[in-house]
C-alpha cells in the first residue's frame, strides 16, 4: 500500500507523529560486552545495534610470504550480522551478500579517516555489528553503534562519527519541487520516498559518509543536506551525553 504523504508539510505530523525535522527515540549504552575491547547497544527508534570492538591487535598473518601486516597503519574490518528475525520479510543475510559487504566497506571508509590508525602499524581494528531490529535508518544507527564502541574501546579518534538519514517528501516521479525534507526516516518511509544517509565529523561538518540509493530531483537535494547536517548535529550531542554519563559513572564506582 503506497504511503500517504499528503501529511507531510512543515505544519503536519508525519504517520508515527513526529514533525519533519524530529528524530526519533535514540538510546546508547556503552560498555555492554565485558569479553570485547568496547562494546555497546544502540536505538534510533526500533532499530536496535550491538556493536563490539576487538583491537587494535597485532595483525593477522599474510598467505603469501607468512609475514605480518607490513602496512604503517591499522587496518579496519567491519563485520555485519543480520538476525533472520530483524526485520518484516524473515530473511537472514550471510556475510558475502552484496548489500552487507557495501555496509561494511562503508563502515571501514568511514571511521579511516577519523581513527588514528597511523599510531598502530602492523594492527587490525576489528568493528563486529550485530543488527537486532531494523526500522530504517540501519546503516546511520550502525556508524553511531560504532562509535560509541570505539569510545569504549579507547581507540583514540579526533572526533565522533554522527549519522543519520534525510529525505523528501515527494517521490521522483512526482516531480514535486516544493517537496519538504524530512530527518531520521523509518522504514515505512524509506520504501516509499527518496533519501540519503549522512555520517559527519568535527564542528564544521566534515562528511565521512554520502550515500543515496534512490532518485531525487536537484532541487530538493541542498535542503535535504542541510537537514541531515542538522539531524548529525543533534546526534553528536546525544553520543557526547551517552560517553559523560558513562565516565561519570565509572569515575563515581572507582571512589566509591
């Protein structure tokens, strides 16, 4: 059943009652795993992440010469688990399908240029992430698990990596140039309209990750990034707070 989006403008709700700028429920825990290097368990609505960090290790020995990874900085490897039951249609997806094996690469790209890899040659990082629920937003809330378990993990960063969705509320076909933006789709709306994925970095939005799978006209495509640069401001704040809180409590168990 196609989507209804007469609801969507500036002054209208959208079909689970948020306005178009709104974010949906976002919960982190950090620290989840006590066997991983850095763990956590992430929400943004209902889709749910695991994620653990191992590392940074010595690296894996090569086939070829059977020497170690001679390269002069960690390498990152990201590996993506989808649960048969996470989402509507019941199928379970193994590592070598082609849309987890985009996911991961993504992943890796993504935090390469944020970690300091270059104080760990001859490493590997490895990113497991375990996906529980998926209600849109998978790839978004599996940078922002990440994150925070790298946080944990104490792998040193030089910020965190934010993300979130944005889209339109017109479809291609529709060829509707006054269509608003929306932030943090869910499911439900990102079978049905057009939208990207932006991860960010740093104060000055710095883009670590770009990525839109679907059609959308020109000139709807600033006001959507500039609402998704936005819907990453928010979401850096709601890690930062994630990470004190956690410190906070650490700090307060050790003088106790």
């Amino acid at each position: 059943m196609p989507l209804d989006t007469s609801t969507y403008s500036l002054a209208g709700l959208r079909t689970d009652g948020r306005r178009w700028n709104e974010l949906r429920r976002i919960h982190g825990q950090i620290s989840t795993q006590a066997a991983a290097d850095g763990s956590s368990y992430f929400e943004m609505g209902q889709t749910k992440i695991i994620c653990t960090v191992h590392g940074p290790s010595e690296g894996r020995r090569t086939g070829g010469g059977g020497g170690r990874d001679q390269s002069n900085s960690a390498r990152i490897d990201t590996e993506i688990s989808i649960a048969g039951f996470s989402g509507v249609d019941r199928k379970r997806r193994n590592r070598n399908d082609k849309r987890v094996q985009e996911m991961c690469h993504t992943v890796s790209s993504a935090f390469s240029s944020t970690l300091f890899t270059h104080l760990y040659p001859h490493s590997s990082i490895s990113i497991t992430l375990h996906v529980l629920s998926q209600d849109g937003s998978l790839l978004a809330a599996c940078l922002n698990a990440a994150t925070l378990a790298l946080v944990d993990a104490g792998v040193p960063m030089s910020d965190y990596v934010a993300a979130c969705t944005t889209g339109s509320t017109g479809s291609y076909a529709s060829n509707d140039e006054e269509a608003d933006p929306l932030l943090d789709l869910n499911g439900v709306e990102e079978q049905e309209l057009p939208f990207m994925t932006i991860g960010a970095s740093g104060g000055e939005d710095r883009v670590n990750v770009l990525i839109m799978e679907t059609k959308v006209q020109m000139v709807r495509l600033e006001a959507m990034i500039s609402v998704g640069f936005d819907g990453c401001r928010q979401i850096r704040g709601i890690l930062d707070e994630i990470v004190r809180a956690h410190g906070k409590k650490v700090l307060e168990a050790r003088v106790n």
